[in-house]
C-alpha cells in the first residue's frame, strides 16, 4: 500500500527532472487565492486564469492546477487560502517546483484586488510581491490578470550566457523555449568580485551593465544574436538577461589623439610675449 501511495510524487520528481524539459524556465504553481469579501468561486476563477496566462507568457513552467489538487490530497494537505510563507514553501517541495506563487483577490467597492506573492521554494524567501487593480469589478478582471503577468514577468529573471563568438554573430543559451523571440533586446552583464560579510559567507557578486544584443534567429534552445551597443568587447561566459524596459549604454570612446607639440611652437623662457625677441649681434 506504500509503494502505490508513494508512486504519483515518484512520477512527478522523475517528470521534472527529465532532460527535455527546459531549466531556465522556472517550475511554478499557483495555490487557491485566499477570497476576501468576494466568493471563493471567483478566487478560484482569477487562479486559473493566472495559471494559464503565465504558461502563455512563455516565462514559467505551469503546474496544472488539478495536478496539484490531486498530489495535496494524497499528501491530506489543503492548499486553499494559503497565505503563510513557510506553509507554501512546505507545498513546493511536495511538488517539486522552484516557485509558489500565493495571494489574494478581494473587493472594496466596485474595484477588485489581486494581490499576489512569490515565493521561491529553495530559499524561502519573498522574491516578488505585486497587485493590480480592477476598477471596473468582475469584468476587469481578465485585462487585471494579464497585466499582473506582464509585471511579473518582468520581475522575474530569466537568464543565460554567451556561448559563442564567431564574427559579428553572438550565439546566447537562450531560445524559443525560453520565450525569446526574433528583434527581441537583452542585456549583457559581466560578473565581478564577489561580496562577502564580516564573516566571509558569500552575500553577492559585483555586476557591470556592459551593453545589449538583439536576437537575430531564435532557435529551440539557443539564438543568434548581433551586438546593438557596447561599452566593452563582449566575452564568451558574459550573462544575458532579458531587459524589461529600452537599454540606455553610451559606447566609451576611443581616447582622442593628442595634438603633437612642435619644438619651434614651445615658448622661450622668460620670453615676454608683449616683445619681439632680437637676434643678439654678432662682434
């Protein structure tokens, strides 16, 4: 009886740890939103149309969300109105994804509130907090949802690297299933030193914003790319990242050449350059 009720998660882990899945995607699940002064059927609604606009959006990975009903309910846990952060990360790890994402959708009015949270499930930690508003009540909710989407998706990092220079073509590990698409503009960062505390744990990494690539053929896992400004050469190990807004970089500048000072040009000292300077005679 163990080994039947043991064997869904089993078939969950193998499927999320196959090599054909993409794993610059984030895995992600969307629990039952907490319903406050609104039906749970319309909190229910709002979740599953958040479930499946952030498939569309190409950025996640989407747990179905009766999947997730049927694993919870093997495991007797209940995944409505779950707001505590330390819970959600409990229910992440049962489903084996990287992110929760948990929230809210109430009413004050007319206007409708979804507030949401992202929760990475390896480090427990608070990763994106976002609401929108929908002032014009249920039937706002649709245009809310997506632009929820598009802000999370924005906040969430997608990245990759430059894995080969060849010419004026740049080829990055980011592609098609990634949600990259052809004229698109990413970023390219150069890491630096590490940070460290007092006690030497690592606590970050320096970072340069050296330039930009626009995506030029966009394949399955990878892209082409040519360069649309730097202020260094571009190295193979740079970071690519998707940029979320226009990408301001000023080239630097080739130093200017200094003007060669003729010898017949420099002053002579203590010269008065009010006078003429006289040839002294010659006895």
């Amino acid at each position: 009886m163990k080994k039947l009720f043991l064997l869904p998660t089993v078939l969950l882990a193998v499927l999320f740890s196959s090599p054909l899945l993409s794993q610059s995607r984030p895995t992600i699940a969307v629990l039952t939103l907490e319903a406050k002064n609104v039906g749970q059927e319309t909190a229910d609604a709002v979740a599953d149309i958040l479930s499946t606009e952030l498939f569309n959006s190409q950025r996640f990975k989407v747990i179905e969300r009766q999947a997730i009903l049927r694993i919870l309910e093997e495991q007797k846990l209940q995944m409505t109105g779950v707001t505590d952060m330390g819970k959600a990360v409990e229910i992440g790890k049962i489903l084996n994804v990287e992110k929760i994402l948990i929230g809210s959708v109430s009413r004050l009015g007319e206007s409708y509130i979804i507030n949401t949270r992202l929760v990475d499930v390896k480090t427990a930690a608070l990763e994106v907090a976002q609401n929108v508003t929908s002032k014009r009540g249920e039937e706002g909710l649709t245009g809310a949802i997506t632009d929820l989407v598009e802000k999370l998706s924005e906040k969430v990092q997608v990245e990759g690297s430059i894995i080969r220079i060849k010419g004026e073509v740049i080829l990055v590990d980011l592609g098609v299933n990634h949600g990259m698409s052809e004229n698109q503009e990413v970023r390219v960062v150069r890491l630096g030193d590490v940070v460290t505390d007092l006690g030497g744990t690592v606590i970050g990494q320096a970072e340069d914003l050296i330039g930009s690539l626009v995506l030029t053929a966009v394949k399955g896992d990878y892209s082409e790319a040519r360069i649309g400004v730097a202020k260094t050469p571009f190295r193979v190990g740079d970071k690519v990242r998707i940029a979320s807004g226009r990408i301001e970089i000023e080239p630097v500048k080739p130093p200017e050449e200094k003007p060669v000072t003729k010898k017949s040009d420099k002053p002579k000292k203590n010269a008065d350059p009010g006078q003429a300077v006289s040839t002294p005679p010659v006895f």
